[in-house]
C-alpha cells in the first residue's frame, strides 16, 4: 500500500506539473487551433 501510495502521489504531480507549465507557456490559442 505504501509503494501503490507513492506512486499515485508521482503519477498525480507529473500529469499535474506538465498540464500547468504547458498552459502557461503557450496560450489557450494554441490548445484550441490543436
């Protein structure tokens, strides 16, 4: 359960820092003519 733990825990914070880093490098323009 630990292990599962600590790996939801870095699943989570990767999906989270790219999404946000991503938005705030290139702007909502981008991601609707994607």
């Amino acid at each position: 359960m630990k292990t599962n733990k600590s790996t939801a825990s870095k699943s989570t914070e990767l999906t989270d820092a790219p999404e946000p880093k991503v938005s705030t490098s290139t702007p909502p323009n981008y991601y609707a003519t994607r």
